[in-house]
C-alpha cells in the first residue's frame, strides 16, 4: 500500500519514483517488521531484473522509498494484460 510519484533530481534530471508510505496505516496492519525487512534486503539487491532501492527517508507522518523508476506500468497491470 501507499502512493508512488515520479521525482526528477534537478541537477543531473535523473528520474525515479518515491513511494509514500503512511505510518499509522503500517502500524495499524502490523506490517513494520516487513516493511522493515524488505528494505533492507532490496537495499542490497543488484540483479539486472529487480529495481534498486536508492534510498529511504522520513517526516513525522510518512516513510518514503526512493525507487528506480520503470515505464511501462505496474507489474500487476501487465499480468492482468496477458
């Protein structure tokens, strides 16, 4: 669950996509040891068909991945296709 948006970093336009993910939604379905747990296995991921994690942050409210962008939609849209 949560929101993804694509970001371009101004200096060099590189492009991305961060998730927003809300606290209270994870605390309240109990998931934070496996948000806790993906994030730090993805964070060491390099293979050639799995998107990079680039970085993590927060604010009071929220936790943000930063994600290697991929066009062509979701994953799950594309299974639905075929």
């Amino acid at each position: 669950f949560g929101a993804v948006w694509l970001a371009k970093e101004k200096k060099s336009n590189y492009i991305a996509a961060i998730k927003c993910i809300r606290k209270s939604q994870l605390v309240e379905s109990g998931l934070e040891g496996q948000l806790r747990r993906e994030v730090e296995i993805q964070g060491h991921l390099r293979h050639r068909n799995i998107l990079r994690m680039l970085g993590i942050f927060s604010d009071s409210a929220h936790i943000y991945l930063i994600l290697e962008y991929a066009s062509g939609g979701s994953v799950a849209a594309l299974l639905k296709e075929k």
